[in-house]
C-alpha cells in the first residue's frame, strides 16, 4: 500500500471517528415521570415531567407549556372563593447537571406576581442508605435506598439493571437509575412511567436562559428565606392606585421541595 492510500484511509477512519463521537453526543435516554411536589402538607396535582441523559449531562423538565398540565381549579368554601391555577411557561422548570461541574443550574417558572428564577446551585452529594429490599417497578427489579436531602427524608427505587446515577429532579447518586422516589410525609412523589432509549435527535441538553431573576447559591437561600414577604410587596405592588390589602407574610402559603440549606 502506497503513502497516498495510507493517507486517505487515515482520513476515512478519522471521519468515521468524528462521525460516531456525534452521534453519541446526540444520543440520549428519555424517561418520563409522573410529578408530585409539596403542596400546604399534602401533594399537588400530577405534573408530566421527563428526564433527558446522556454520558456527559442530564436535564429534568416540568411545568413546560406544551406539557399536559392539570386544569385550573375554583374552590369556593362559604364566602371565600379560592382558584388553583396551573403555573407554566415557554421554558418550564429544570435542573440542569453537567457530571464534569460541582454545580447544577435549575429554574423556577414564575406566577402572576413573582418572576421566574434561574440558580447556580451547590452540588450536594446524598449520603444513600442502601437496603436489601428489592420490589418491580414496570419490568425492572428495582432496589431501596433511603436518604436526607435539605430538610426532608428519601426513598428511593432504583433499577441497576440501568448503570446511570442520574435521576428525578435532584436525587442523584445511586448506582442506578431512580424509577420512583417519595420523601417521608409524602408530598414529595415521582415515578417513572415510560423508559425510552438511545434517542436520537438534534435537540442539545443545555441550561436554557431569558429573563428570569438570576441567583448564585447564598442569594436563592436569602429568597427563599423571605420568600412571603416578598410575595406580599409583589401583590401589594400590582393594585390599582389607592386600593388596600390587608394581607400578611403569614398568609401565605407556601411549602417548597427544600427547607433546609448547607
């Protein structure tokens, strides 16, 4: 074989290389949840959510606009009319993880009174308590593990048959994919409903940005903390000229996933 020949097969091999790499990089796993958040000491409605993987990055999504949502509640008690309205946008809620980075970035939809937010969040490793106790979810033997996270208290299934230590929303760290996961009062729950994978298509797993208000980790945990109080100036701040609300921070209620913090 000739110099030249050597070369052309050198380039060939080095296409087909790049031509793989590509198609890996392009090539993901898809598992769709069904997903309950804390609701004032209960679970909410069931939110569509699902989980996009790949080696190197893994996004979680809900409360997407195009996703099924549960309709719009009007709870009327006596002379009081309350209305449970589905909160939703073009982006969604996400926790977007790079494996090579110790940081996650996720975002909140917004409402009608407070902006969405966008967090460059710690990335907290979950000390996981691995039991024996094995159960079937779908066609996967799946196995107990328990955990604390920010404030509340884990199990989670999951399926080793599926060599990945990603997850719902932010539990992470098993080694296996978490199919099903409920904290310990049971406000928190989400469970896999489709598996699909090796998917290909264009779309890139990224941290998606627009016009959310942008915190770094000490600023999210100061939100949080007056989180009400600023929900009350919001509301306040959107009445017509010279009305009066006499409503308080300790009217609110609100029950995030986290009420703790490192």
């Amino acid at each position: 074989m000739n110099k030249i020949s050597k070369i052309i097969i050198a380039i060939i091999a080095l296409c087909c290389n790049i031509s793989l790499n590509a198609q890996e990089k392009n090539t993901y796993s898809k598992i769709v949840y069904k997903f309950h958040v804390p609701n004032n000491g209960k679970m909410s409605d069931e939110r569509y959510s699902y989980l996009l993987f790949n080696n190197e990055h893994s996004i979680f999504i809900s409360q997407r606009d195009d996703f099924p949502k549960p309709e719009n509640k009007v709870k009327q008690d006596g002379n009081s009319i309350s209305v449970k309205v589905s909160n939703s946008d073009e982006i969604g809620s996400y926790v977007y993880r790079n494996f090579s980075k110790d940081s996650i970035v996720f975002r909140e939809v917004g409402s009608k009174f407070m902006n969405a937010i966008l967090v460059v969040d710690n990335w907290k490793e979950i000390s996981w308590d691995i039991s024996e106790e094995k159960k079937k979810i779908g066609n996967y033997e799946c196995q107990k593990a328990s955990g604390n996270f920010r404030g509340r208290s884990y199990t989670a299934w999951f399926a080793s048959e599926i060599p990945s230590h990603v997850g719902p929303w932010k539990l992470f760290g098993l080694p296996g994919l978490i199919l099903e996961a409920y904290d310990s009062n049971m406000e928190f729950y989400v469970v896999a409903s489709e598996i699909i994978f090796n998917i290909k298509t264009d779309e890139e797993i990224k941290a998606v940005y627009n016009n959310e208000t942008k915190y770094n980790y000490e600023e999210f945990k100061l939100y949080r903390k007056n989180y009400k109080e600023e929900y009350v100036k919001s509301i306040k701040a959107k009445l017509p000229r010279g009305a009066n609300l006499n409503l308080k921070p300790s009217d609110i209620k609100n029950s995030p996933i986290e009420s703790e913090f490192e």
